[in-house]
C-alpha cells in the first residue's frame, strides 16, 4: 500500500443500517455490496453476523459473491460472536474480523470491568480473532471520549495481540477537526508498533463535522476512513463515502492522496441507497443533492454560460451525472426509456423494462414531461412493489367538502381477499389511513410522514415517505404519485407490507455474555 493511499472502509450495510427504518432485505444488501464492489470500495463491512440470522445470512452470502473487495463482519469482544463473524465471512476471498469494545469512561461502565479487566478481555479476543483471520480490525469504541494514557496502553495490546487495523471511532460525533488530525498523529507515533499498522477514523455527524474529522484524520496519518453512502447511519449518520472521495479528487493540490473508487457510479448508488433504504436525499446534500450542480440565480447562469468552472469545482460526469436533462413524453417509446435509464445509472432486463414502461405512460398519460427525477420516483415504486404485499389497494376514492370530516372509501386487498370500508378523518389522508386501520387493525405509530414534489409543477408527482414503529420493530414506506393522497395511502400500505414480513421472521441473537436471546 503507498503512503499516499487513502483505503474506503463502506459501512452502509452495517452502520448505515441501523438508521431507525433503514432496515434492508436480504436481495437489497446483496444488490448493493454488489455495487460497493464494483465501484471500487477496497472493504466493505456487510453487517453484524452475531445480530440475526438474516444477518448472518447476508454476511454469507456477500463473502462467497465477494470479488474485488475484502468482506468483513462486526463482532463484540467476546468468543462467540467472533466465532460467529468468522463462520460468516471465512469463504471471502478476502475476509475480515472487526471486533470492539467501548473503553471511555462512560462505555467501560456498560459491561462494568475495570480498566485491567478490559484490557485482558481485549487481549484474550484480538488473540483469539487473529487465530482465526490473517485480517483484523480492533476498535476502541468511543475513542475520541477514552482517557489518553489508557486509549494508548489499549491500542498497544491490540497491536500485539495481532490487530493490523486501528480503527478510533469518534462514536457519538463529538470531535473537532484539530483534534482528530492530532490524535491519529500520537496514536501513530507514541504507541509501541504505531508505524506498523494502519489506523483508520470513523465520524459520526452529531455536530456536522464528520467529513471534515476523517479528512483531518487523514492529514494526521490515518489511512482508512470508514463512511456510508449518502451519509447514511445512526443519529445524524456517518462520514459521506461521495464527500471524502470527492473532496480528496478535487483538492488534490492540499489532500495528495488517491483512492480506487470509480467516481462515475456515485450517483447510481446514491439513488439506490436512497430507495432501498427509504431515506431521501436532501436536495441540498454536497455531491449528489438535487441542487449540487443546479443554477437559478442570473449571475450564476451567465456565469456558467461563459465558463463552466466559474462555478463548477466537479464536473456532473465525475459521479455519473448527463450534463443534461431532456424530459420524456407519452410519445416517447421503449428504446428511448432504455437509453434514458442507462443514462441514469439503471440496467435493467427486459420484463423490468416492460414494466417500467407501463408505468412511465400511465404517468405520461397524467403529466405533460417526465422528468429524469420522475424516472427515480418510478423505480422506487417499483422496488417497493417488488416486496412481499400482504396488502394492496384496489380502489380508493376521497370526498373532501368545507365542513366536516373527510370521507375516505377504501377496497383493499388483504391476502388475495377484497374489503372494503368507509372512514373519515381530520382530512383527506387522516380519512384514508383511518380506512387502513380499519380494515387491517395494527398497532404501529405513525413516527414521520413526509412530502416531497419530484418536480416543478401542478402537475409535479409527490413523493410521501411515512415511517411506523410497531412495538420496536421500524419500517419505512416510499411511493410517488400525481396525487398526493394517493402517494401517501400507497407508503402507507409499503411500509405496513414490511412490518409484516417482520412480524413473519424469527430473528435470533445473543446478548454481551453470548447468551442466546429472541429479538423483540
């Protein structure tokens, strides 16, 4: 490895999953550690094996399909989930170990050892992992928080004990660039065995600064940064695999560092990311927001007329972005879509494309120009079409008048049988999630229900995303529509299909002690 070699450490389907709702099926995590492997990210952490059976499944089946990337697993200091993390990637053909525990203060109280018991059970566990795995990682979770003299005396024993990546996690966000940049800095030259092992920096977001922590990290010595795509994760999420990369691409003249990542297929993750984890990206969001290369304001515009550079420091090609944007229309044919939806970073075979294309012109039949985010919108429909539907909606009318409650007349199916039922609401969505309710009893809680126009327009589809939380167990649900009622029932019902394909599966874990446990 060169000294100037930064290694992207993707986390999105372990970290980034724990976003409450972010949760993945089995088909999505493999699509997408599929595409972390193609687009270059040198490791992928796939999940945490000990957590689930769906999981460790997972897990498996991304170290057999694995090529390029090295596939490593989570796993708590002790045997039987180290155990476990190696059964799940051991037929990588390059597989990994990460395994942690929290030594701050605060986190050292949580499995109540002293600072000696600590540091035994950290030697007896790196022991134990590198006699499984040439490859493994220790992480003193909560670094940033950790006293100096004990977070150094712990890293030497992980070095010893044969750990050859040290990660230091600023777990809850609380760092500040100078800080990040000089603790990787001592780490490297005041432990014994510094210099022989890589560090790495994972940032969480909680005060906005985790882009700018890894790249000081980086500047301090650190060369892995751990990250998610779309910033995805826990709280206010990680480290944005797109911003690091880019940033090292773009500013190379004071970061002279390299990574292997295609930047050209960013934008198609993004999206996919973004879909299968019912998390929309703010339009805002640096790379790959709506607006990242958008110009409204006059002098921007004759200003990029005359010179893209003006104000332009990447090129939209770079992440896999047209330079333009040609709106289709209903006359538009399949050839065109085709050609439209590689553009967008999308291949699909031929039934998918057939049945994009029904949608695309019963939405052309509604809509003047179908934009490229309307596409988007479409294909994030359809993946949530593709999930297990215990229900669906066959017909839905609503009455809205000046005075009164709304009126909502609902036939939905549940397991290939019609109801049907009139509610009303405090509106015309209260009426038809009323009707659900009704129909198909349930006790989740509507945590966030949200509305976004995917384009300009009255004629604009609205994309609604509802989040439910049924006795812990959390959901996400996206649909777009011309109507915005009808958007808002069809997320509904998605993100109700989900919880009950939860409700359906039996996920076994185990607790600190390796003691087995049934989920909640």
């Amino acid at each position: 490895m060169s000294k100037d070699q930064v290694v992207i450490f993707d986390t999105t389907l372990r970290d980034g999953e724990q976003s409450p709702g972010a949760t993945m099926t089995h088909e999505e995590k493999l699509e997408i550690a599929e595409m972390l492997d193609d687009m270059g990210v040198d490791i992928i952490e796939a999940g945490f094996p000990i957590a689930s059976e769906g999981d460790f499944n997972a897990v498996a089946e991304i170290s057999r399909r694995s090529k390029d990337a090295v596939i490593c697993g989570l796993s708590r200091a002790n045997f039987k989930d180290i155990d476990r993390c190696w059964e799940a990637v051991k037929n990588a053909g390059q597989p990994r170990i990460h395994t942690f525990i929290g030594t701050s203060p605060l986190h050292r109280a949580i499995p109540n050892l002293t600072m000696d018991e600590m540091a035994e059970r950290i030697h007896d566990t790196v022991t134990h992992a590198r006699n499984l795995c040439d490859n493994v990682q220790w992480s003193p979770m909560d670094a940033t928080r950790t006293e100096w003299d004990y977070l150094k005396r712990v890293v030497e024993i992980a070095i010893k004990a044969g750990a050859s990546t040290i990660n230091v996690p600023d777990t809850v966000g609380y760092t500040a660039p100078e800080e990040s940049a000089d603790l990787i800095r001592r780490l490297i030259a005041e432990c014994e065995g510094g210099q022989d092992v890589i560090f790495a920096t994972h940032c969480h977001n909680d005060l906005g600064m985790a882009t700018a922590n890894s790249l000081a990290a980086v500047a301090g010595g650190a060369r892995q940064i751990e990250c998610t795509i779309n910033g995805l994760g826990e709280r206010a999420g990680n480290t944005a695999l797109e911003e690091v990369v880019m940033a090292i691409r773009t500013r190379g003249d004071i970061m002279p560092y390299t990574t292997g990542i295609d930047t050209t297929k960013i934008m198609a993750i993004s999206r996919r990311v973004s879909t299968v984890s019912g998390f929309l990206v703010q339009p805002n969001k640096a790379i790959v927001g709506k607006n990242a290369f958008a110009h409204e304001s006059g002098i921007h515009q004759d200003g990029m007329l005359k010179n893209r550079e003006n104000f332009e420091i990447m090129r939209p090609e770079d992440i896999g972005l047209s330079g333009t944007s040609l709106p289709l229309g209903k006359h538009s044919g399949r050839a065109a879509l085709r050609a439209k939806m590689d553009e967008l970073g999308y291949e699909l075979a031929d039934n998918q494309l057939a049945d994009l294309f029904v949608r695309f012109k019963s939405l052309a039949d509604r809509k003047k120009e179908v934009f490229d985010e309307d596409l988007i919108a479409l294909m994030r429909d359809e993946a949530a079409d593709d999930q297990n539907e215990t229900l669906k909606i066959k017909r839905l009318r609503v009455v809205c008048g000046n005075t009164g409650p709304q009126e909502a007349e609902l036939t939905m199916e549940i397991d290939g049988t019609d109801h049907s039922i009139d509610a009303t609401g405090d509106g015309p969505v209260d009426a038809v999630f009323n009707a659900v309710k009704m129909l198909f009893p349930h006790n989740a809680r509507l945590e966030l229900y949200q509305v976004h126009a995917v384009t300009e327009g009255t004629d604009a589809q609205a994309t609604v995303s509802v989040r439910m939380n049924e006795d812990g167990r959390i959901a996400t649900g996206q649909s777009a529509d011309t109507d915005t009622v009808v958007a808002s029932a069809k997320a509904y019902i998605n993100a109700l299909n989900r919880l009950v394909t939860r409700r359906a599966q039996t996920d076994v874990g185990y607790d600190e002690k390796g003691v087995s446990y049934k989920d909640s």
